[in-house]
C-alpha cells in the first residue's frame, strides 16, 4: 500500500489541472489531493465527462466510479463490500424515490466514506422534454430525500452530499443544465459506461468496460448498482483494472462547492 500510495503522489503532483469545461465559465480550477489513502478530485463548477462535454479533468489513467438508479436492497451492501475490500471510494447517484424507501442503504454508503449525489426523483429519461415546473420538481424532491435520509447523521456524513445531478439516461437540457448551474450543481455526465444496463454478461461488462477505459485513458465510468451481471464482474473488473495501472479517484465539489450550493440564491441544497 506504501509504494501504491507513493505512485500516486507522484501521478497527481506532475499533472496539470486543465481548464474548466466547456460551458462552465468559471474561475476555479480542478484541484487533486490525497485524503487519507484515497484520491480526491475537487471540480469546479460546470458540465463534466467527454461523452457529452469536454472530458473530465482526471489525471491519466485515473477513473472515478459512480454508481447510478441506487440504493439497491439487494445488492447496494455487496458494493460497498467489494469496494471496501479494495479500499475504493466512489460517487453515488441515487434517485430519490429509492432514497425514500431505503434511507438506511443511504446512510451506510456515507458511513463508509463515499459521496451521494442526485439521479433525479423517478428517472425519466426524457426529463428534458417535461414542463419546466415538473424538471424542478424531480431534481428539488430528489435533494429533499437525500437530505431526509441524513438529517440526523454526523455534519462530516451531511456533508458527503454533493451538489452534483446526473440526468437520467444522460438526456441533458439546456433549460435544467442553466437552472442547475445556477445554483452552484454540477453536471456530470461520463467518459464512458459499462453498457450493464443492456443485459450483458459479466464477461461481456468486463471486455467493454476494459476497452472503454483503455481506449479514454481513464475518466468517470458509470456503472449501475442494479444490475446483478454487474455486480457479478465487479471484482474482477476493479482488479485487472488495477492490474493495468489504473489508479480510482473519488469526485466532490470540496467544502467550497458546497457553500456555492448552500449559498445560492432559491438553492437545491439545504443542509449543512
């Protein structure tokens, strides 16, 4: 863990934080530490993940995982399981309505050092195509759920609530990426996804997952807690990555980019 750590160190301390992306127009810059073993990623305000926007500003060989349609009953534990083992962290994006029937799943993921963000209210895929008003709602009850399940939670778990929204299915608007934008929520789409959704086996999930990773040189990977073939490849997976050099990065706004959030004008985010 020593020499891992140390190549680490090295990786981070030579690459050079590349502007803000495309769309963001901010003044802050990515910034990438360590805390406590793990790799941190702090982004700046704006729209992330090459699929979609200008690629997301991780080191070379650097992957963020992020689970999406979360917390899953059945199989939520053995992620956290499986990551623990490796001492990874993650980002989740739960949405909300699961939030609501499983808070408990909710506040396990934040005990164990990973950051939750929002997915929505119910997934609609074609969220873009809704009545403005109705947008709002999915991602404003969302929010609500999240900050529900940890109310009564220690500040430093309140706290691994990101103000970060992952549209579903990635259908992107123009009207709630502005509305997002201004209040201080970060956009993340991807660099690439695992393609666990379409049924594949877990040997089909490793194959695409290994070559999309290697073809973009690392970035925010989209995996999906739901899915038992994924779960399945899972360990495998996170070991031949690291076989190959590959190095997990965690993302947040930083404390910062909460208090944009907290502080904005009619803000999502409420609870400090």
């Amino acid at each position: 863990m020593r020499l891992f750590l140390i190549a680490l160190t090295a990786a981070f301390a030579v690459w050079l934080p590349r502007a803000p992306a495309e769309g963001s127009e901010s003044p802050y810059l990515p910034t990438a530490t360590i805390q406590a073993g793990q790799a941190v990623l702090t982004m700046p305000p704006g729209r992330y993940g090459s699929i979609q926007h200008g690629r997301t500003p991780l080191p070379p060989k650097a992957i963020a995982l992020t689970f999406d349609d979360g917390p899953s009953a059945l199989y939520n534990d053995r992620v956290l399981d499986i990551l623990d083992e490796r001492g990874i962290k993650a980002t989740f994006f739960f949405v909300g309505q699961y939030v609501r029937a499983h808070p408990e799943q909710v506040r396990e993921v934040v005990r164990r050092g990973h950051n939750v963000a929002s997915h929505s209210w119910s997934h609609p895929t074609y969220l873009r195509h809704w009545a403005r008003e109705a947008q709002v709602t999915e991602v404003r009850r969302s929010y609500a759920a999240l900050e529900a399940a940890l109310a009564d939670a220690p500040p430093d778990q309140r706290a691994r609530i990101e103000p970060m929204f992952r549209f579903p299915g990635l259908g992107e608007g123009a009207y709630m990426a502005d509305w997002l934008n201004q209040r201080g929520i970060i956009v993340v789409s991807a660099e690439a996804g695992t393609d666990d959704w379409r049924g594949y086996s877990a040997e089909s999930i490793t194959r695409i997952t290994l070559n999309a990773m290697e073809s973009n040189r690392g970035g925010v990977l989209i995996l999906h807690e739901t899915r038992p073939q994924m779960i399945a490849a899972l360990p495998g997976l996170l070991d031949e990555l690291t076989e190959r050099g590959f190095t997990f990065v965690q993302i947040t706004a930083g404390p910062d980019g909460r208090e944009r959030a907290l502080s904005a004008e009619d803000p999502v985010l409420t609870l400090r």
